[in-house]
C-alpha cells in the first residue's frame, strides 16, 4: 500500500523486511507500469508489516497511472 509518492519516490507499506540499498521494481497489479526502485529504509510499523521508503532510479510523472477522480493511488506491488 502507498502510503506517500513523489515524482522521485514513495513510502510503502510491505509484509516483509527490505534491506537498505536493495533494488527492487515497484509495479502496478493492473497495467504495464513499473519504475526501479532502491530501499532507503525499512522500518517495522507492526508486528506484519514495515514502512518502507523508495527512491526511484529516474524521476516519474507525478500523474500515477490509474489514480482516478477520487485521488486513490493505484494498487502497486513490489
């Protein structure tokens, strides 16, 4: 889940523990999008889940691929 997304990276919430420096390819569920990625930081937010922090190999349209009129973010897996 997006908690937070800029055209130079993202905080998510993950279902398992990322290791600083670890590249990895954040995608959209429904779609063709996806943008490289290296971990910052991961920090447990409970006992399941971390916050992870993303910063993206290039710089994104700050407009996400399937945010709709209700300013949802787009499901992305990483």
């Amino acid at each position: 889940m997006i908690v937070n997304i800029s055209s130079r990276g993202a905080r998510v919430l993950a279902h398992r523990y990322w290791q600083p420096r670890e590249q990895l390819v954040l995608t959209e569920l429904i779609g063709d999008f996806h943008v490289d990625a290296e971990v910052v930081y991961c920090q447990r937010v409970e006992h399941n889940q971390c916050a992870v922090g993303l910063k993206f190999a290039t710089a994104v349209d700050a407009e996400w691929p399937g945010v709709g009129s209700s300013g949802t973010w787009p499901r992305l897996t990483i």
